[in-house]
C-alpha cells in the first residue's frame, strides 16, 4: 500500500444512466439482496477503511444522496454522463496530495472487502492494479489483454472489440487502485474514439500501460465477484448470489431452510439456531427470530420479532408484530403494525390483529378482528367477534380484562371495557362496558314456533293442486 503519509482514498462511479435497465430508478438504487445496489458497494468502500469516501452521481443524484444519506460519504456530481474516465476525474478537486484511490463500481456490488486488500496490495509493487476474472460467458464485459509479462496490456470494451478479442475470457471486474495525481493526468488526455463516445477510465490504464507504468492483475477466486449490473437479467443474478451468501451464513449458524432456493430473506434479517424455515418463507426489514422456531410454508414476516420456539403456520403475515415465546400464530392469520402478542398466545386461522396488545395466553382461535384492542392474560376471543373500532370519525380502544370470556359473534363497539372474567353471550353487540365477572347478552329472545315445517309442506301441496 502506500508508503507512510500518503493518502488513502476511495471513489465509487455511481452517476451512469443504466438505460439497459429500462427503468425510472437510477440503477444504482435498484434493490439487490435486500438492498439498493449502491448500498453493497459503500460497505465495501468503508470495509476498505480509506477516507474520504467519494461517491460520484448524476443521472438521479438527488434521489440517490437522500435515499443513501451517510455522514462518511461526499457526494460529486458529474453533471454529464460522458464516461468512466470523465466520472473519475471529477473527483480529483476533492484530492489534494498524493496517495493511492481504490476506484469501485457502483454496479459491482459482489465485491468483498478482501479483493480491496488485494488490489491494494498488488497496486503497491507496481504503479497500479485492477481486478480480473475469468469468465465463460464474458458478455458485455471489457476484455483484459496481458502483456507478456503478465501485467496490463489494454483493456477492449465488448462494443469496440474484434472477434479474436471478443473471445477473451479474461474481464475487467471494474474494481482498481490507482495513484494519485498520476491517474488524473491520465484522464486529462482521454479522447471519446470509441463506439459508445464515451471517455473511458479502461483507456487511460491502457495508455499507462503502454509508457511502461506497470498495473498488476489481481484474479478473483471467485470469479461471480465480478459480476456488475447493466440490465434486470444481471440484477437478478447476482441477487441470488447476494441471497445465497445470506443463507450460507444462516445455515452455518445453525438455521434449518428445507429448499433454500425458496426463501427470501433480507441481509439484516437475525434467526436464531435450531429454527427451521419451510420453502416459500419470505423475510424483510429488521426481523428477529428466536431460537427452535418454525416457520412453515408461506410465512410472510417483515420488521417482525419472534421470541423463542414460535410456529408461524402456513401462509401468516406478521407485519411490525412483535411475539413472546411460545406462540403459535395461523395459518392464514395476519399481524398488522403495533400487535404485541405476549407469551404462549395462540392466534388461529383468519384472525387479524393491529395495533393491540394481548397479554399472555390469549386465545384468538378464528376469524377475528382485534383492532386498537387490549387483551388481558388468558382472555378467550370466541369464532367471528370484531372490535368496531372506527366510528367512520376516529379510531377507539376495546379494552378486555383478563380471563374474559367473549363469546362467538360478539361486536364490541369501541369504546369499550369488558372487566376481568367477564362474558359476552355469542352473537351480542357490546356497545356499554361489561363489570367485571357480569354476563352481557344483547339479543332478542328466541322463539320457537311448533310443527312449523309440517304445516308449511301442506300449504304448499295444497297450492301445487
Ligand atoms: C465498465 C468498464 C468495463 C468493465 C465493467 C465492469 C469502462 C469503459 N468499462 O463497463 O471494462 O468490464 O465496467 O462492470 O470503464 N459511470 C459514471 N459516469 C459515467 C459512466 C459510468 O459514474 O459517465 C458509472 C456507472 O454508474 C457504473 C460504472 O461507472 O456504476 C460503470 O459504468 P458502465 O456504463 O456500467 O460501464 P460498463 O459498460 O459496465
Ligand atoms: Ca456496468
């Protein structure tokens, strides 16, 4: 690296218009593993520990600066897209000194922190590094041409190359470490002599390259690392390869996924060891699972917490829940914003729970709506009961005391107590506080009617003749 009180810096190009993306996103926001692409990419940049960190944007800066705000990054905007070589050189007023700037790819967010090590390193025994790798299927990606030495020749953009370059597998991963001022000189000279018209960053190492200023070729062991983003085949690649590191990490956690080509799962995502998570689970934002919980098939969580063993059944949305240990929640339930579910609950089939509280214990078995409710320890939520708890104006609180008993069918029209041990009688509209260890019943009265369905039999076939 460089030798003592020379300066560490990073840039990344991130202003290109992606227009292969055919989207309305700056590519570099599009979400990848979890994330916005250019995300990936500033980890890296702050795992390399350069300061300062310099980012360039254009095409979307302002979306990009704000949805990507981070107090260790300076923004540069290059006003217009006209290359890699032109993105760079609008870093050079930020750069006084000498030092040596690793240059990152806002679309090459595969890229670990230990390849910046290496290149680094690499950069150190000579004027300057770039990574390599070899790939079968190269596509669109610039061709790396050695010199005999084994050090850079040149590097040929796949819309500039003849057929005997087209079939080099040889690439440009887009990741380097370049001196500075030395590069910047370099940029100076570039001309725009190229397919695209572009002025491109690849020929100004050429041209070092060329006067004898040797750039070292760092291989990537893993060649995918390589792998950038210019259209929604490539974000979907490395997508899975994002996923897969994600799940690798999982498993060797001691998390059981039964097809993990089938799940979902963001990269700031906790589970706990001995948890085991059915295909089609999908989960997002900052969810937290216990340990020896099962997610069964269909599961949707996001920014959810699971305390330990919790069985999420088949196919239940848990939305900014959080739930105890020992619950059990669905199938087919969903737990909105603001629920806390409190230990040894159960939550059954078509039961929808928002912003309430339920102490531990609970029983919500089937087909209910607790909405703005509080529930206390081992209260029993009878089949169909609905809390109204919007009067079309304002929301309002049901509270249940605890050990209550609401019978099936009951509406309880907020607001409204219903005390400790109370019951409601099945199918009763609540709309008065219920004392505590009362019954409330609000129905009419039954009335039976005698030999009813006989004599109805005979009128009909009397009218029939
Ligand atoms: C570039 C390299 C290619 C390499 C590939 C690796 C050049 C000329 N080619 O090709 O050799 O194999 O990356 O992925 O450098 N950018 C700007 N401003 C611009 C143009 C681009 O900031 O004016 C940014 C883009 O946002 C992108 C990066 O630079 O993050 C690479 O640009 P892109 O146009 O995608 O270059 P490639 O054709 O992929
Ligand atoms: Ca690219």
């Amino acid at each position: 690296m460089a030798p003592g009180g020379e300066r560490r810096a990073v840039a990344v190009l991130a202003a290109g218009i992606g227009s292969r993306m055919r989207s309305e996103l700056p590519k570099v926001l599009h979400p990848v593993g979890g994330r916005p692409m250019l995300a990936w990419v500033l980890d890296a940049a702050r795992a390399a520990g350069c300061d300062p960190i310099l980012v360039v944007v254009g095409h979307g800066a302002d979306r990009v600066r704000r949805e990507l705000a981070a107090p260790d990054v300076t923004w540069v905007v290059q006003e217009k897209q006209l290359g890699t070589g032109h993105a760079l050189a609008q870093v050079a007023p930020e750069l006084g000194g000498s030092g040596s700037l690793i240059v990152l790819s806002g679309d090459v967010p595969l890229v670990r922190p230990a390849t910046l090590a290496a290149l680094a390193a690499a950069a150190a025994t000579g004027w300057g590094a770039m990574a390599v790798a070899e790939l079968a299927e190269p596509g669109s990606l610039g061709r790396v041409v050695r010199a005999a030495d084994g050090s850079l020749a040149r590097i040929v953009e796949a819309s500039d190359a003849g057929d005997d370059e087209l079939s080099i597998c040889t690439v440009n991963a887009g990741l380097y470490c370049l001196p500075f001022p030395p590069i910047f000189e370099r940029l100076t000279a570039l001309e725009r002599k190229n397919a695209q018209g572009e002025l491109y960053l690849t020929d100004a190492l050429g041209a070092a390259a060329a006067d004898g200023d040797r750039i070292e070729l760092v291989e990537l062991a893993d060649p995918g690392e390589a792998m950038g983003i210019n259209t929604r085949v490539e974000l979907g690649r490395v997508h899975r390869r994002l996923l897969d590191r994600k799940l690798l990490q999982l498993q060797l956690d001691g998390v059981t996924l039964l097809d993990p080509a089938r799940v979902q799962i963001d990269p700031e995502v906790e589970i706990g060891p001995d948890s085991s998570l059915a295909p089609d689970v999908h989960l997002s934002g900052a969810t937290r699972i216990g340990r020896r919980c099962t997610l069964r098939q269909g599961a949707w969580l996001r920014d959810a917490v699971l305390g330990d063993d919790v069985t999420i059944e088949p196919y239940t949305v848990v939305d900014g829940a959080s739930i105890g240990p020992n619950c059990s929640v669905g199938p087919f339930a969903r737990l909105r914003p603001g629920t806390v579910v409190e230990e040894g609950s159960k939550i059954g089939n078509y039961v929808e729970v928002k912003n309430s509280t339920l102490a531990p214990g609970v029983k919500a078995g089937h087909l209910a709506y607790l909405g703005d409710a509080t529930v206390g320890a081992g209260a029993n939520i009878g089949a169909g009961t609905v809390t109204c708890n919007y009067d079309g104006v304002g929301k309002h609180r049901t509270e249940i005391g605890p050990g209550a008993f609401i019978g099936s069918d009951t509406m309880l029209v907020a607001p409204v107590k219903v005390g400790a041990g109370a019951t409601t009688g099945a199918g009763s509209t609540i709309t008065q506080d219920v004392p505590s260890g009362a019954l409330a019943v609000e129905r009419s009265r039954q009335r039976n009617v005698e030999g009813w369905a006989e004599r109805r039999q005979r009128r009909r076939k009397k009218e029939d003749e």
